[in-house]
C-alpha cells in the first residue's frame, strides 16, 4: 500500500505540473482534459504539487530543517485551499489564479455556475 500511494502521490504532482506548464506556455491541453471541459486552475495545480512535494518531504523524515520546511508548505496549501473556498463561498475574487500571473484577464472569475455543467 506504500508503494501506491507513492506513486500516485508523484502521479498527481506530475499532472500538477504539467498543468502549470501548459499555463506558463500557454498549452490548452495541458490545461484541460478536453477543450470543452474547464481548465484546472493555477491555485489548484499548485496546491496539488506542493502537498505531494512536502509529503514526500515528510516521508524522507531527515532531519529538522526538513520537518519545519513541510511545517511551511502545510500552512502554505491551507492557506490556498481557505481562501479558495473563499473565492467561492463568498463570490469574490482574491486574485489566487492570477498569483503567478499565468491566467489572462478573460479568465480572472470564471462563472461559478459551470462547474455544474460538467456535473460536479
């Protein structure tokens, strides 16, 4: 069971980052399964890798410099998810997609309303 849930631990920072990719260069596949589906979003893509990378932090488990940077990166992706619940609770805009500024303008505050479109 270890085993799996490494590799799909790496299999999600792996689509993480290739979706952060597809932002940086502008690759629509890599930003969406589908060209009619929505894209996942910048906050989400990090969010993802971040918590594989510091979980795997953790499971190195060498020494307390090491303990104290995941320490960081936990508070790091709380902090996103928080404020990106936010975002949605809220029907405001904190700016979390536009953060490393790879998402256009167009995209900024996309419609909360077709995230059921795909029946999520």
């Amino acid at each position: 069971m270890a085993a799996f849930a490494k590799v799909a631990g790496l299999a999600v920072a792996g689509v993480g980052a290739l979706v952060l990719l597809g932002w940086i260069f502008d690759v629509q596949t890599l930003k969406s399964i589908s060209p009619d589906w929505m894209t996942m979003k910048v906050n989400t893509a990090f969010a993802s890798s971040w918590q594989v990378f510091r979980w795997l932090c953790s499971l190195m488990n060498q020494g307390h410099s090491l303990a104290s940077l995941a320490g960081g990166w936990r508070a790091t992706v709380l902090l996103v998810a928080v404020l990106t619940l936010g975002e949605y609770a809220l029907n405001v805009d904190f700016g979390l997609d536009q953060l490393l500024k790879l998402q256009p303008e167009a995209e900024r505050f996309p419609s909360r309303s077709d995230v059921g479109r795909h029946g999520f």
